[in-house]
C-alpha cells in the first residue's frame, strides 16, 4: 500500500502529535512493541440500538410506577414563575 501523505512530527511539550489535515476528528490508536503507531479513524455515532443496561431500567421504572412507587407531582407552572 503507498503513503497518500509522509512527512515527520514531533512531540510536544505535552507529549502530543498533531496530524496535519486530519480527516476525522477521533482515531482508535494501536502502538506495537516494534514502534510502529496505527491510526484508524473513527466516527461516533448514535447507536441503532437501546441498551440492555437502559432497558432494564425503563422496565423497572415502568414496574415501579405501577406499583405506584412514583414522587409528588411536580407544578411545573408554579416552578416556572419562581425562575
């Protein structure tokens, strides 16, 4: 595979590298015991899916309130004229 860009950095003071024209904004960064660095970019995204974790927390907010386990209403009219 050719190199679309080579050219040579350094550290900074705090032991930083800065990527000239980097396309993405994160890398997943791999070092190897050789010296060699690889840099894949990564983009974040929003899941496609809900979490098992956040699922079983809506499950048991939705167990608990009917069980009626739920706080005082909140007068949201009342909050916003004290603001």
């Amino acid at each position: 595979m050719e190199a679309a860009k080579e050219y040579n950095v350094h550290l900074d003071s705090k032991k930083r590298v800065t990527l000239r024209g980097a396309l993405y904004q994160y890398y997943n960064v791999k070092e190897y015991e050789n010296g060699c660095i690889m840099l894949e970019p990564r983009e974040l995204t929003v899941p496609d899916t809900i979490s098992a974790r956040t699922l079983k927390d809506m499950d048991k907010a939705v167990s608990n309130y009917k069980q009626g386990y739920v706080s005082d209403p909140i007068d949201l009219i009342r909050k916003s004229q004290t603001s």
